[in-house]
C-alpha cells in the first residue's frame, strides 16, 4: 500500500511534466508535418512545372503564325474610305494640339 | 523516480536538440534553396550570369533616373557584346523635341517584292527561325475590276439597289493563303499589295490594357516597350486592332553574325522568350534623323516617312495632296500610318 501511494505520488507529481511533453511532442509534430508537406507541395509544382513544360510546349513557328494569320482576314474584310480633305485638315490639327497639350 | 527524473532529462535534452536541429535545417534549406533559385535564375554563360540579376530586379524604364537607365543601358551592352562576340551599342537616346512621327505608303506603287519585310527584320534583330518573326506583313489581293460587259447584266430591286451581276468587281478580296506568297514576279497581274505593321496610333489600345504599362506611347508618337518589364501576359496582343504585335513563344534565334550591333533599349536590341515586340518604326535610326529600313530599301518609293508637326515634311504634303485612307477609322485610334493613292 506503502509502494502504491508512492507511485501514485510519482505519477501526479511528473503528471505537469507529461502535459508539457505532449504540447512539445504535439508542436514538434506539427511542424515536421507542415515541413513535409510543403516539400511535397514544391515537389509536385517542380513535377508539374517540368511535365507542363515539355508536354504543352508549342511549336513556336505555329503558335507565331496562329497568332499572325487570322488578322490577314479581319484586316482586309473592311470598306476604306478615302478621307475628305476637311477629314485630313482637321486630322492634322488634332494631332498638332494633342502634341502641344502633351508637352506644354 | 531516479528513473523518472531520468527520462524526463534525456527527453528534455532530445527536445532540446530537435528544436535546434530543426532550426539548422530550416536554415540550411532556406540557404540551399535561395542558391537554387540564384542558379535558375542566373544563365550558364559570363556575361549572362553577371547581368541577370541585376536586370531582374530593375524597374520600369520610364521610371528609372538618369543614372538608373545609364547603368541599365552599360549591362546590357557588356551582356550582347559577350554574347555576339562583337561591340554592341544600346542606344538610350530620348525622343526629339518637336517632332510627331508619321508614314505614308503609296498603295498603287508597292510591288509585293516583300523586301520592306526583309529588311526589317535584318535591322530589327527579329529571330531568323522557329519562330520567323516579321514586324511587316505584306498581303496580295484580288484587284477590282471593270467590265463593260456585265453592264446590263443584274437589275435593280425595288429599291433601287442593284442585284445581281454589276460592272464593277470590288476591290479587297483577300487570295487564299497569300501571307507567304512565292509568285516568280512580281508584281501579278489582278493582285495589288497591302504592307501591314503597327500604325503607332494616336490612341493606342494596346498601350491602355497593358496591366504593367511596359507598353507606353513616346512624345514622338512611337509606340515603344520595355522588354525587361513585360510580363507577356498578351493583353497587348488582343487589343491590337491591326495584329501588329509578335510574341516570342520561344527563345529568339539570331545568328551570332546577322545580329546589328546599333540597337536601342526600346526598339531593336535582342528580346528574349515570353516577351511581345513590333514596329518601332526603326527608333533607333529615325531618332537619329535617318529613314527606317523599310522605306530606304523600298526599290519603287512606295514608303514615305517624316515628322507630322513639320508642314514641308513628305507625310503632311501627302495628306494635303494625295487621296488618303487609314485603317480601322471606326475604332478611333488615330493611325498615323496612311495609305494613299496617286
């Protein structure tokens, strides 16, 4: 009975030591998860990045001309009107009083 | 309880080293990987590695000092001239006081000999291959034509719109797949031709999408871009009303030897993947008080070029004189590259 009580005296009085190691434990874990992850995080962006990369590489030479060749259709498929000379006189005036209210 | 005491000191001490391994961890990856980035983000040759840096974390350069753009300007020069093996000069010049930029180009002159594109690519430093870059595109077109024979064919409606055959066959028709035409002479016969590169506009859209406004507008009228500040996020590139941007969708290819060393920040020095470019109507030589390329090598004289606010200039006796037509008048741009007729 005598051993008992003392083992029951241990335990409560190691009993605050044992909370403050589980809050570490618990911390320390938190942080080797939080690190792991952000490792497999980086790793699967550095995956992803190099898979996108060679998988959705485009030919430069046909993304240029995909982007060149559909304005040949749009530019031409218009009227074009001859300006009057009113339209020119004043064109040249807007362009003279735009310059001089940009640079004073 | 010996035993306990024990445990909870070895414990401790345990606890005690994680934290501080861990912390030496952190700190080792933190070193180790800022060192990876560093190696990303510097390239393998000299002259690259040492520059990069630096160009990368510099600013817009419209809002650079004096002594910002200068110390910009020397890098790059150290850079290209390590790079192409020949003294490169970046030119920082500033645009002319008094001065408003503006072509003219004679439709009825051009030839379609596409020589105009040639040129400018060779002065502009555009890549040679995959992807062939051109800052001009020449287009051949169906011509109008006139019979007298289809007079009386066609009748008019009831509202006195004509249907049906007419004399006239309009002019505009673009001939199927005529971007990269290879004709033995020209000119064709039933084809006139239609250069289209950027028209510097007055108000340009291009300029007010731009998110991190790399693309601005210079007191002479030119439409200009920061290539170390682009993003290319294309936003410039669906604005464009004139398709008259180009991306670098992959690293430019410029032979060693083909490269012009005369460049300048915002117009014809090496671009690099990811960023857009266009006409810049050569400022690195017309700021200079030279033409551009395209209206020097024109071998007709269908190119004309010259300051607007000058009234003895070409481009304002030409829109005094000549029939004059812009493109894309109805989104008010303000174009100021003119296309006229004799």
């Amino acid at each position: 009975m005598g051993e008992e009580s003392k083992k029951e005296l241990t335990l409560s009085v190691s009993a605050p030591s044992g909370t403050s190691k589980e809050d570490h434990a618990s911390r320390r874990t938190f942080i080797k998860n939080l690190a792991i992850a952000g490792a497999v995080i980086g790793t699967n962006a550095l995956v992803a990045k190099k898979v996108a990369s060679v998988v959705l590489e485009k030919d430069p030479q046909r993304a240029y001309l995909e982007d060149v060749l559909p304005g040949d259709r749009v530019m031409m498929a218009r009227e074009y009107v001859v300006m009057t000379d009113e339209e020119k006189k004043r064109l040249v005036k807007t362009l003279i009083e735009n310059y001089k209210k940009r640079l004073g | 309880m010996k035993r306990e005491d024990k445990k909870t000191t070895i414990e401790k001490n345990i606890e005690g080293s994680t934290r501080r391994d861990f912390l030496k961890k952190t700190g080792s990856l933190s070193v180790a990987g800022l060192a990876g980035v560093a190696t990303l983000m510097t390239g393998t040759k000299d002259a690259q590695a040492r520059v990069t840096w630096a160009e990368w974390f510099q600013t817009n350069y419209r809002l650079m000092t004096e002594e910002e753009k200068r110390e910009a300007i020397e890098r790059l020069e150290k850079r290209y001239s390590e790079e192409y093996g020949k003294k490169v000069t970046v030119d920082g010049r500033p645009a002319q006081k008094n001065v408003l930029f503006g072509y003219a180009l004679n439709i009825q002159k051009c030839i379609g000999c596409r020589r105009c594109v040639k040129a400018c690519v060779k002065e502009n430093n555009q890549s040679r291959h995959d992807p062939e870059i051109e800052w001009i595109r020449v287009i051949r077109m169906e011509k109008g034509k006139f019979s007298a024979e289809d007079m009386d064919k066609g009748y008019p409606s009831d509202y006195g719109i004509q249907v049906g055959g007419n004399a006239y066959k309009n002019a505009g028709v673009v001939l199927e797949g005529q971007h990269y035409y290879q004709p033995e002479r020209v000119p064709e016969k039933d084809a006139f031709y239609f250069p289209i590169q950027c028209m510097q506009c007055e108000k340009p859209p291009c300029v007010k999408v731009c998110p991190v406004r790399t693309t601005y507008r210079e007191p002479d009228g030119i439409v200009v871009i920061d290539y170390n500040w682009c993003i290319g996020c294309r936003m410039c590139m669906g604005a464009c009303p004139y398709w008259a941007r180009r991306f670098n969708w992959g690293e430019p290819n410029l032979p060693k030897e083909e490269m012009n060393p005369d460049t300048h920040y915002l117009g014809n020095r090496p671009r690099m993947k990811g960023v857009v470019e266009k006409c810049t109507f050569c400022l690195q030589r017309t700021r200079k008080g030279r033409y551009t390329a395209c209206v020097e090598v024109c071998p007709v004289g269908a190119r004309k070029f010259g300051n607007l606010l000058d009234p003895e200039s070409e481009v304002r006796r030409i829109l005094e004189r000549k029939r004059v037509f812009r493109l894309r008048v109805d989104l008010n741009t303000f174009p100021k590259f003119f296309y006229f007729i004799d």
